[in-house]
C-alpha cells in the first residue's frame, strides 16, 4: 500500500488478574509503551520498529511477565520467549527459553532479518545475543520469586506432582497472574507488524514452550488482513492457532473488534475446560483496532494521532457467550 496511513498503535500487557499492589504499575506501563512506540510511527519509522520498542519499554518494566521480571518456572529459573512479525513481507523471528537475554523481542528481529530462519530456541539463540551482543540481565526479580513461593506452597498443599494445567489452573486460579506483552501496530506506509514477548507461565516445566513465539499461535501479522496479539494459556492458543484465527476473520471481513470477539467465542465453544484465560488486541490496515478476552483482566492501551495521550483500561470486551 503506497498511500499514507495514519499510525496507530495497541499495546497489552497480559491477561492476568491485576491485584490492586501491581494496578498502577502495570497501567502506567502500557501507557508508556504505547506512547513510545506510536513516538517511534509518528517519525516514520516502519510497523516493526514501532511494535519492537513498545515491547522493549514493557521488557524493562519489571512489572510485566516478561523480559526482567518474567515468571519463574518449576525450577525457579526464568526461561522468556518472544516473536515479531513484519506484516508486509511475512517475515518473522522467534526465541525461546532465553535466560538472561534483556530483550527477547531484539533478538527475534535478529533471527527474522540477519537469519534464514524463524524461530532459534535454547542454547543457539543465547549464542546469537553473543554474537550481536545484546545485554544481559538478571531477570528474576523479588516479586517473582514471592509469588513464585506463593504458588508453589499451594501447588504442594494437595500433592508432589504437577497435575496437568487445566486442572492445575481449576484449583489454583491465581497461577493466572501472569502478564506476557505485546504490541500490534500500522505504520505511516500502511504496513502491519506483531510482536508478543513472555515469561510464559508461572510454573511451567523447564523446556516448556508457549504460543508466544509461535508464529500464528501468539502473534501474527499480515498486511492482506491484520496484526494481532495474544496473551493467557498459551496451550489454548497453541491449539487454535488463534492470532492467525483474529486474522482470518478480519480477511473474511470482520472488524478487528468483531475478529477478537469471535476468536474468544472460539475459546469458549472449543475449549470449554473451566478456565477463561485469552486476551487478545488486533488491527488492521484501515487503523482499525480490537481487544477482547474472557480473563478477568486485560490491560490494554492504544494511541492514533486522534488520542492525544494514551488511552488505557484494565479490561476491553469481555466475552462469556459460546456462539
Ligand atoms: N501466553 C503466555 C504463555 O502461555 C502466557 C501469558 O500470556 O501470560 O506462555
């Protein structure tokens, strides 16, 4: 598309349950993401460039589930994935099980333009940081590790073993206090871009991978029909495929509002296991925005030269209904 856009930018910090200790943190978060990153359109810079900053404020926040402050797994040790994706040329780039990597979301852009490939897990993506020397950080935080107590005492009050996560999640809902971010946007070239970027879930088993750094599942992003991003249980979205799903329904032509809206009525109908838990925030290449989710929380917020500061909320639509 040639003819110029005006830029928008949607930004989520997670699905989780917002306590009232993390409400201002966490809200003052996504503002600020979403007003550098428009910051970021605004000068011309690409979709890409736009969505990666957003992240990358909310990576160094320390108050999201992601970049320093990720959630700790089974082991106490921090494993972050992350993705990017560049709607005009379908490229994408991936990361996993990243320890110490400050940003994961860079990384996924080194992967997306400076590799042959997608998506780099484990040891070889912390030896391409090396290569492209990105810092390095401690991410685990004493937030994390106190509500990383918290759970696992209540996980060991009824038995040794890590149940499977349905009925882990059915018995111990506040394991859902997790805030992966993520950030869609439309630059002034009319082109789209998605970018997700996680901890992951709180006591995960170590290796454990999430729909955030799977192309389509967490994040995706295609100027012939829209950006999105996706934050809960990453096995849900894994499953249905569901960033790519919002984007389906977005080409099959359904606003962005009405695309995340039927991607939550798909959780609800084919999913029906007892634990409402997706989030999602989407746009399309009209600037057209969406978020819905059936969590209890999403904090989402959103910027478009209209808005002159951030517009923020801790839920958008909340969708109960199957149908
Ligand atoms: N979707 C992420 C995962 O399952 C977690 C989250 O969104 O908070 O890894």
């Amino acid at each position: 598309m040639s003819k110029k856009q005006k830029p928008v930018i949607v930004v989520h910090g997670g699905a989780g349950a917002i306590t009232p200790e993390r409400n201002q943190p966490v809200m003052e978060g996504i503002k600020r993401a979403a007003k550098k990153g428009f910051d970021v359109l605004k000068r011309g810079g690409t979709a890409v460039d736009g969505v990666m900053k957003a992240v990358m404020v909310m990576e160094d926040d320390g108050s999201f589930n992601a970049g320093y402050g990720s959630s700790l797994n089974i082991d106490r040790s921090v494993e972050m994935d992350a993705s990017i994706m560049d709607g005009k040329t379908l490229q994408a780039g991936a990361v996993a099980l990243l320890k110490d990597v400050k940003n994961p979301v860079r990384l996924a852009r080194i992967v997306m333009e400076k590799t042959d490939h997608v998506f780099i897990a484990g040891e070889g993506a912390e030896r391409l940081a090396t290569l492209f020397k990105l810092e390095r950080v401690n991410a685990v935080t004493e937030l994390r590790l106190k509500y990383y107590e918290g759970q696992k005492k209540k996980l060991l009050e009824g038995q040794f073993e890590l149940p499977k996560l349905a009925s882990l999640i059915k018995e111990y809902p506040e394991l859902l206090e997790s805030d992966t971010v993520g950030a869609v946007a439309l630059d002034k070239e009319g082109n789209l871009a998605a970018a997700t970027s996680t901890g992951g879930f709180p006591l995960k088993l170590p290796g454990r991978i999430g729909d955030s750094p799977l192309i389509g599942c967490g994040n995706y992003a295609d100027n012939e029909s829209g950006a999105c991003s996706a934050t809960g249980v990453g096995e849900i979205a894994i499953r249905l495929v569901l960033a790519k799903t919002v984007c389906a329904y977005i080409e099959a032509g359904k606003t962005p509002q009405e695309a995340a809206e039927q991607a939550i009525r798909l959780v609800n109908q084919r999913m029906p296991i007892g634990y409402n838990s997706m989030g999602l925030v989407a746009v399309d290449v009209h600037g057209r925005i969406g978020a819905a989710h059936n969590s209890p929380n999403l904090c989402w917020a959103y910027l478009t030269p209209e808005t002159p500061k951030p517009v923020s909320s801790p839920t958008a639509k909340n969708v109960k209904e199957s149908h």
